[in-house]
C-alpha cells in the first residue's frame, strides 16, 4: 500500500486512473449501507442542479478559491442571497 500513488494531487485533482485503481474498486452495492446513502444523495443533489457558465472578473474567482474548499457552494449562496434582496426591493417598490 505504500507505493500506491494517491488519487488526488495536493489541489484536489484526481490524477489518471490505472488499469490497477480499477481492479482494486467495487460495485456500489457492495459498498456500506451509509455510503450508498451519501452518494445517492450526492447524486439527486446534481441532478437538480444545472451548469451554467459564467465570466467572472479574475480576482473575484482567486478570492473565493481562496476561501477553501466548497468556495463554489458559497458563490451559490451569494448569489441566493442577492435574489432575496433583489425581491424585497421589488416588493417594497410595488
């Protein structure tokens, strides 16, 4: 196990699997019962989701990868945030 290459880099990437790293997975149903669970919801997650792009100035991306892992959830959240103020204005301004 000590030479087994990590899957992932230092940044999070997966590096390019081998012929080994396939023969050591298993199917989904083998797995435990709570990490079915996880990635079943992390599957019904995406499918509910929609990928858009957008251009965003350059440091505004370096500073929200800054914050960590999960920073996209938090551009998510900003722009959620963004829309409930955009409503109460619109309200107020009926």
């Amino acid at each position: 196990m000590g030479s087994r290459k990590p899957l992932t880099d230092d940044e999070g990437e997966v590096r390019e699997l081998t012929e080994e790293d396939f023969a050591r997975g298993i199917p989904f149903d083998q797995l435990p019962e709570d990490e079915q669970r996880i990635l079943r919801g992390i599957m019904e997650e995406n499918a509910a989701r929609k990928k858009v792009s957008v251009q965003l100035p350059q440091d505004v991306v370096e500073k929200m990868q800054a914050t960590g892992e999960g920073w996209e959830l938090r551009v998510e959240e900003a722009v959620r945030q963004w829309l409930v103020r955009q409503g109460k204005r619109r309200r107020v301004a009926s």
